[in-house]
C-alpha cells in the first residue's frame, strides 16, 4: 500500500529520459574530443606510479561518470538490464577511444591498460548506480 504502482514509477522515470539521454550524449562527445585530442594538446600530469597513475585514475574516473550517465539514460523497466547496458556500452566505447588513438595519427597511443581503467571504471559506475538506485526507491518507499 505505502509503494507507487509500477507503472506510476515508471512514468516518473522517463519523464526526464531526454534530458539524461542528451547528457549522456554530450558526456560521449566530451570523451571523444579528450580521448582523439593530438598528444601535444594535453597537459603532461606527475606519474606517481606506473599502477595508479593519474592518467589511469582519470580513465577510471571519466568512465565511471558515464556509465552511470548512461544508466540513467537507458529506457529499461529493469534496473539490472540498464546498468548491463550502461556498463558494456561504456567499456565498448572506451576499447573504440583506444583503438581510434592508435589508428588515426594524434600522437596519442593505443594502451590496453588504459581500457582496463575504463572497463574498471564502466563497472564501478554500474555498481554506484545500482547503489543509488536502491536508496532511492528506499527513499521514496519511506514517504509517507
């Protein structure tokens, strides 16, 4: 009695479907430009150590940021479905970013370990989502 029925929640949830959909769709763009920018155009960062280096810790970051983007994003009744969705789009979009880097002459490399960051990242991201998807249904399961 006290929860919104499912389909009054799903109702709620796409209402701001477009504007998440077109974040999510700036964010890939944003990650495009950063991700192809010739090598001389980024800024050098201190390397602390070959296993956590800033370079890795910003892919982890960026792709942990947009694979909850794109959980919010997906049009899915099921919350597991997007946050798969989210995160396998994610990791496959950060393995094209490598891949691009290595074939198009930007001075940038190709660097596995950069997509494991991402993939890392992707995954992270999915968990945080599926976190505060959880708190908020709790959250609104709670009113009275």
């Amino acid at each position: 009695m006290g929860q919104p029925p499912k389909a009054a929640t799903r109702a709620s949830f796409g209402r701001g479907l477009g504007v998440q959909r077109l974040l999510s769709l700036a964010y890939a763009v944003f990650l495009s430009v950063v991700s192809l920018a010739p090598g001389q155009r980024i800024p050098k960062i201190f390397d602390w150590s070959t296993l956590f280096s800033p370079d890795k810790l910003a892919h982890f970051g960026a792709y942990a940021i947009f694979a909850v983007l794109l959980s919010f994003s997906i049009g899915s009744p099921s919350v597991l479905r997007r946050t798969a969705t989210a995160v396998v789009a994610a990791t496959l979009f950060g393995v094209l970013m490598e891949v691009l880097q290595g074939v198009i002459g930007t001075g940038r490399d190709f660097d596995p370990v950069d997509m494991v960051a991402n993939l890392l990242g992707a995954v992270l991201g999915g968990i945080a989502y599926l976190l505060l998807t959880i708190l908020l249904h709790r959250l609104a399961s709670a009113r009275p």
